[in-house]
C-alpha cells in the first residue's frame, strides 16, 4: 500500500487534501503537513488543502486553499483523519479522479469506498501520515514537521496525563527529532480563542456532580452564542473531567437533532462499557456515541453511569 500511495501521487499533477466537517487541529495540520512534504518533492504539483476554516487552526496554518470544480475532478483527493464522505470539509472529496485516505478512526459502517493506509492505535493522523512519508523516504521540511506536530498536540488533548497511549512518548520523540519544537508548536495548540473561555466558564455553570460523575448539557445556543464552534465545544469532555472530582465525565452536547455524547474518566472506570451499553464505543477511557432525539433518555444514561460507579 506504500508504494502504490506513493505511484499515485508521483503520477498525479493535481492534487488535493480534505480536511474534515469542523476540522480540528489534527484534520488541519495533517492536511498543511502533508502539502507542504509533497510540495517540497515535487514543486511543480499543484496541491490544495480543501475544508473549513476555523479561527484557531486559520491563526496556526493559515486559511484552506481554493479550487475550482475542474481542478477537484481531474486531482487525486487524498483524505486524512476522517472516515466517512458525510464527515468531509468539502464535499466535492467524492468527485475526484482518485480517492486515497490516511486515517486513524475505527472504520464506521459508513466509510470511503478507497485504499486506505490507517492505524487505529495512533494518535493523531498526522503520525500516520508521517510515518508513511518516512516509511517510502520523502524528506520533512521545517514547517511541515510543525504542523503534524501541532496536530499531534492537539489531538493529544482528549487524553489526560494518566490515560494517553503507551507509546505517546516515543511519537512526540519522533517529531521533535525531525525538527519539531514544542514551544513554538504548543503556542498554537493551545492558544485559546477568546470564545473558548466563555465556553469554559459556561460549562462550569452547567456541571453537576453527583454520585461519582459529572456531566453537562449543553445546546446548540450555548456555543453557536459565542461563536464557539460545535466540534471544539462536544469536545470539552476531558477538560470538564479534569475540573471535576469525579470518576467520569459525560459531556452531552446537542446539534440540530444530533447529541453527541463525549466521555472520559480517570482510573478504572470504563467510559467505553458505558456507552457500549447505549450502543456507542470508543476506548475505556475515552468513548463516545450520537443519539438522537428519539433515542435519547438523559435519566437512563445517568442512572447507568451511576450504577457502574457502585458496581466498582
Ligand atoms: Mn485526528
């Protein structure tokens, strides 16, 4: 799959990246990563990062390129850290020529229709990606390794200290060896758009604790209020856990007539058995699932969550 992904490229003038529906840092900064290693090999490419622009991932790698339709039909999409078409920043992924994906996502019963080069265990897609560019010899510039480390931090943030993977340590190595420098990279990773804050300060409004969890629910207007975007504020599970003093947090959060549910704990308490009960999955101490309305029991979710920190 290596070469064959490396052929396609080489043969490919045109090429272009999606990004994901509300990208966060990692679908951004493996996006700019990726463009920046394959421009540095082949300069004359055209090559365009297609998705979303946020303000925080705008102020770290600048904005998304454009093309036109034309442009998008004859390149070869390349799709990173998303798993299904639904999911894409740019919906225009499905009218390329060719359609290749570096992903680290559990492949859903909904997923691209393309060869895929994904590894479930890492932790953020820009590891993937760089490992493929390392594994057939294309060479890292400096901003490139920037942005994939970048992307690895912030996808680093659903995890606390005590819960991130085994071989964590060794990734963030990996990058600062090619060049990474955390300082420069954190300052982008974690600069906190003003509305995040407020985000922030809402949330803490909003959390009950009680019984060994925490949890919140949050509206569509709670963040589209603050101009706070819906990924970055479903995402807030691990920050409500760390300002807790609970086993686990669960951090409901609605969009339209989606909730999604982001939850995570701390030491034995397995978020994952929790939200395979209700049909969702994840790891043990990071899982999640979407209900719907028609689907959702807020009380019967509690009353579980609660039952397994008795059945300790
Ligand atoms: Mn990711």
């Amino acid at each position: 799959m290596d070469d064959f992904f490396y052929r396609l490229i080489k043969e490919s003038p045109i090429i272009t990246i999606y990004s994901h529906h509300f990208p966060d840092g990692d679908s951004v900064g493996t996006a700019m990563g990726l463009k920046s290693v394959l421009l540095n090999a082949f300069p004359e490419k055209k090559i365009y990062c297609l998705g979303e622009d946020v303000r925080k991932w705008v102020h770290a790698f600048g904005p998304h390129d454009a093309a036109d339709d034309e442009t998008v039909k004859e390149s070869l999409g390349i799709v990173v850290d998303h798993s299904a078409p639904r999911r894409a920043g740019d919906k225009r992924v499905l009218t390329t020529k060719n359609l290749i994906q570096f992903d680290h996502h559990i492949p859903n019963v909904e997923h691209y229709e393309c060869p895929c080069i994904c590894d479930p265990e890492a932790v953020s897609a820009s590891q993937v990606v760089l490992a493929w560019c390392l594994r057939v010899g294309l060479a890292i510039p400096k901003d490139a390794i920037q942005a994939f480390l970048i992307a690895f931090l912030d996808d680093s943030v659903q995890y606390t200290d005590a819960n991130r993977p085994a071989d964590w340590d060794a990734q963030y190595k990996i990058m600062l060896d090619l060049g990474g420098e955390p300082e420069e990279a954190r300052k982008f990773a974690f600069w906190k758009d003003p509305a995040e804050s407020a985000y922030e300060q809402l949330l803490l409004k909003r959390m009950v604790e009680e019984d060994g969890i925490c949890y919140a629910v949050m509206k569509d207007e709670d963040y589209m209020n603050l101009d706070y975007p819906y990924p970055a504020a479903g995402a807030k599970s691990s920050w409500l856990l760390k300002n807790s003093h609970a086993r686990a947090a669960l951090l409901f959060t609605y969009c339209a007539d989606e909730i999604r549910l982001s939850a995570r704990s701390n030491d034995d308490y397995s978020v994952e058995a929790l939200c395979a009960h209700f049909g969702g999955g994840g790891h043990e101490q990071a899982a999640g699932m979407i209900f719907h309305s028609d689907n959702f029991d807020l009380e019967e979710i509690l009353k579980e969550a609660k039952r397994r920190v008795k059945t300790r």
